[in-house]
C-alpha cells in the first residue's frame, strides 16, 4: 500500500477544503498561522504514537538541529504554561494592541530570548504582525483587529458558541485549559463564549481535581440554523476523522457489510427526469430523517430508564454517525444542462 500516496491525496483534499473555508461568504481568513499549527499538531501526534525525535525529523526531511529549534519556537511557554510559546506572543500583541520589543522580552522573561526573538520575526515574516522601528525600541503591532470585535456581529457570537458546545460534546469533559487547546481560542472569547454557554444552561461546569470540567447532554444544531454552519462542517469533519482512525488503530483496512465502525461511498450517475432521480437526491434527506428518529427514540429510552445507565465503571458507547451527499453537474454545452 503506498502511504506516502495516501497521505499527499488527504493533504491535498484538506488544503482544498481550508481554502473554501478562508473565503467563505467573501470572507479572506488569515492563515499565515497554519504551517506552524500543522507541523506542531503532528509532532505531538506522532509522540503520542511512541515516535522518537530523530525519526520525527528525518520524516519532516530536517536535520536534528532545525528540527530542535522549530520545535523550541512551538514549544509550551514557560511564561503562559499550557500555550505554545508562538502562540502566546501572538495573543500578547494582539491584547496590547502594539507593544515596544523591550516589553515584550520583559513579559516573557522566562522564555529563551533567542527563541522569542525567532518567534517574533516568523510572525513578521508571516504577515501576522507588522513592526516599525529598530532594535529593542522597535513596536510591534498585530496584523488583525482585536479578537473582541467578533462579538459586535452577534451571528458570529452565536456561531463561536455552537462550535464551543460542539467541542465539548465530542472531547468532553474538558477544563478549560484542554478547551483552550482544542480550539486554540483566546481566552477574552473563551470566558463570553462560555459565560453565555453556562447562563442558557447548554454548558455545565462540575467541581473537579485539579481543576472543574466542563460537559454538555446533548449537541444539535438546528436545521436552517445561519449561526451554526462552522460547528456543522467541524462536527461532520471531526467525525468522519474519529471514524477513520478507529478503524486504523484497530487493524482493520478492509470493509464488511457488517461493520459498526467505519464509511462507505455510494455514487450513482442518473440525468435530469431520470426516473430515480426523486430517489437519488433524496437520499441525504432520508437518511436525516431516520437518524433523527433513532436519536428520538433512544433519547425518550434513556430520560425513561436512567436507573438503567451503567455507572462511571461500567462499559458504555458513543456512536458518532455521519451522512453527507454532493453532486457534480458534467459541463455541457449552454442550454443542455441541468
């Protein structure tokens, strides 16, 4: 099987989709962030997986030394523990405002200067931030407008919180911190997102050690819900990847009509006034409608039987399913399409 295949195929799908997602709606994303958020997401992974640093390396194609510093520059900060160092700079200018590179080396004190330095000049490098002035009397100041100003548009407000509610679902029971780096959201938006959250009663936070979680019962997000489209395409996403790895950690690269974990791909080719094309392009819908129907009643089942439900100890399943339909209309010559 040619992995190395695979994966460019997937990289290539991805980046098609994060390019529609970064100028939905008119819309021109920021994303000079995203190689850093990549390479540290999958160097975490693949520790994870039990692989060394040297291997790590030689699969990025980088010498140990390069690989060493990059991974310093993504590193946790020792000034903002639970946040990358890149991050953390970033978010401090951002809240600042602009702020002189003298202050700035002084907040993170506890931090390799070299290394916030390094920092410093990939956010410049990558249009993130801008700077005027030389040496440590040089300012610095964010690229973007304040984070805060999100929530003057109240959809988009209602649209962050859906895909904290989403989130919580999926991952939960999370702190705050294990949010926070799920979303890799500052914290000015996280506390009113989850103020709003814990006021309407969709978010519950319980007493814990070390620190409270947070959880939620249930996720739906309604159907002609304008607000709630990015949490719709990250909870589809996120749970067709769950899927997948499921599947690949457990060993099984072949499909069976049995199968409770796992996807498959049906295409049919009909034309306008086919006599299945009612039936075609209903699928989705009639599928909808049945997953709603089971979910109904397994909801009525559960809120009626509660003395049933295992305890902490006992074995119990999530099972995340997930349909999704397209169609692609053939180019044809005006007036012979569809």
């Amino acid at each position: 099987m040619n992995v190395d295949l695979l994966i460019d195929s997937i990289f290539r799908q991805t980046t098609v989709l994060i390019a529609q997602l970064a100028t939905a709606a008119g819309g021109r994303s920021t994303l000079a962030h995203a190689a850093n958020q990549v390479m540290a997401d999958l160097i975490r992974e693949l520790k994870d997986q039990g692989v060394g640093n040297k291997v790590i390396a030689d699969m990025f194609g980088l010498t140990l030394r390069t690989y060493h510093n990059r991974v310093r520059r993504l590193a946790e900060s020792s000034t903002f523990k639970g946040r990358s160092l890149w991050e953390a700079v970033l978010s401090f200018i951002q809240e600042k405002g602009s702020v002189r590179r003298a202050e700035l080396l002084r907040r993170f004190a506890n931090d390799d200067e070299r290394v916030v330095r390094a920092v410093l000049s990939d956010l410049v490098d990558g249009g993130m931030v801008f700077h005027s002035g030389r040496a440590d009397s040089a300012t610095y100041r964010a690229a973007s407008s304040d984070e805060l100003a999100l929530f003057d548009d109240e959809q988009r407000r209602e649209g962050l919180e859906h895909l904290l509610v989403v989130t919580i679902s999926r991952f939960g029971p999370l702190t705050r911190p294990e949010l926070r780096e799920q979303l890799r959201l500052a914290e000015p938006l996280l506390g009113a997102a989850l103020a709003s959250l814990l006021a309407s009663g969709r978010v519950r936070e319980t007493p814990a050690t070390p620190e409270p979680v947070l959880s939620c019962d249930t996720c739906v997000i309604p159907f002609e819900e304008p607000s709630g489209w990015e949490a719709a395409v990250f909870d589809h996403y996120q749970a067709m990847v769950t899927a997948i790895c499921i599947k690949l950690r457990r060993g099984r690269l072949s499909a069976t009509l049995g199968d409770s974990i796992g996807g498959s791909t049906y295409t049919f080719d009909i034309w306008k006034g086919h006599p299945m094309e009612s039936e075609v392009l209903g699928l989705l819908g009639a599928l909808r409608n049945h997953a709603r129907a089971v979910r109904e009643r397994v909801d009525r089942y559960n809120a009626e039987h509660a003395e049933e439900r295992p305890t902490d100890e006992g074995p119990e399943l999530r099972v995340i399913t997930y349909v999704g339909q397209g169609f692609l209309e053939s180019e044809k010559e005006e007036g012979e399409g569809w």
